[in-house]
C-alpha cells in the first residue's frame, strides 16, 4: 500500500489506525485542509501531519510478510536437524550420539517420514518426525541450542585448555565441578568420558540452578561445541 492508498482508506474509513515500528497503535484522521493525519496520544482534536517519508513508520502494517509456506515451514524443522548432523560430521571423535546425529535423515525423507496425529489430534496433519522422536534429544526448549569452549574458557581458560587436550589425545576427567564454579548464573560441571572397550569418547557440559541438581545438559558434538541435549 502507497502513500495515496492509505489517504484514500482513510477518508473512506476502510482504515482507522495502524501498528507503528516501536509497537503502539497511531489513529488516522484526514484534517479539514484534506491532509493524512495522525492523532496524539491521548488527543481526538490534535494530531500531526503524516507524510509519505513517515511511511517507514509503518513497513509492517502496509507490506506485512507473506504467511510462511508448509515448504518453508518444513525447511525450519528440518535446519534444526540439519544442524546436529552438519556439527558432528565436523568431530574428530565418536560415540552413541554422534552416530545418532550422523545418522540423521536428509531433508526428502526426512519430510516423507510422518507420524501420524492421534486420534483426539483431530485438526491437525501429519508431521516429519522430530529430534526426539528420531532419538537424537529428548525433546526440550534447549534442542539447537549451542555453546561453545571458546565462550567457557573467556571466563575458564586453563580448564578449557585442559579439556581440549582430553579431547585430542582421548581420556576421561573433571574439569569444572559445579560445587564451586558458576558459568551464566548456573552452576557449571565439564567432564568427559571413555569407553576403553569401544573407543567412544564423550564430553558433558551441565549448567544446574544453584544448590538444585536440575537444569540443562548439554552434550559435546565436535571439537568446539556443545549443543543442547536435556533439561531436568
């Protein structure tokens, strides 16, 4: 909608106020001189004269987005897992959950695998399968979620450098214990793990509240991340 198709709406009273960018609604008026007016706040005397310039003002109101395809909405889902199997194709170690990740489905079978709506789920429609239904996490607000060791060692940085070695030459220990160290307001605990039977290796990031024992549990996917794997 142009400058002449808003004046237009609202001298026929098709429009009466729109959304601007910093959220509150403006009310339109066409002044006794014929020009496109808003009111004041609080005003239904006294307003100021809108000009096509103002018209950034409301982008989204007069060209909002097109609703969002199902294509574009599968795509979303799908760089969700995208991410977990494209992260741990770049670790130089294996386990459990790398394989599971490595293992993740492309993007055309991915969208053909469905899973069915239960019976009381009348309205809605069958859906690919997701991170915790292909086993990967169990399924929490903290799925895709990452941090990195970068990001740890700027507040820890001999026991990241010491982690790091962990993970270069394969052997299992504590480096951060969360009876005493604190990491974004959470109690952090860092430790990896071997299986000498297989060779897996595994690292572990925790970040509990306080005193609690519950939290979000990350796991390592690659040499420099952790992503997000439970909340408790």
């Amino acid at each position: 909608m142009n400058y002449r198709e808003l004046h237009e709406a609202v001298k026929n009273g098709s429009i009466i106020g729109a959304v601007a960018t910093n959220g509150k609604k403006d009310r339109f008026f066409i002044s006794d001189g014929g020009s496109l007016c808003r009111f004041k706040p609080r005003s239904n005397r006294r307003g100021y004269v809108v000009c096509e310039s103002d018209l950034a003002r409301y982008e989204q109101f007069l060209h909002p987005k097109p609703p969002s395809t199902a294509k574009e909405k599968l795509g979303k889902g799908y760089r969700l897992i995208e991410k977990y199997k494209r992260m741990a194709g770049e670790a130089s170690f294996t386990n459990p959950f790398i394989r599971d990740c490595l293992s993740l489905p492309d993007f055309d079978s991915w969208s053909r695998d469905l899973v069915e709506p239960s019976s009381w789920e009348k309205d809605k429609k069958p859906r690919p399968k997701t991170l915790y239904e292909l086993q990967v996490t169990t399924g929490t607000q903290i799925d895709g979620k990452v941090i990195s060791l970068n990001r740890i060692s700027k507040k820890y940085p001999r026991e990241i450098e010491r982690f790091r070695e962990s993970i270069r030459n394969r052997t299992a220990g504590t480096y951060i214990t969360n009876r005493w160290a604190k990491f974004a307001g959470y109690d952090i605990s860092l430790e990896t793990d071997l299986d000498t039977e297989t060779g897996d290796f595994r690292g572990f990031l925790s970040l509990e509240y306080a005193g609690c024992g519950n939290g979000y549990y990350y796991l390592l996917i690659n040499d420099e991340n952790f992503i997000g794997y439970d909340v408790d």
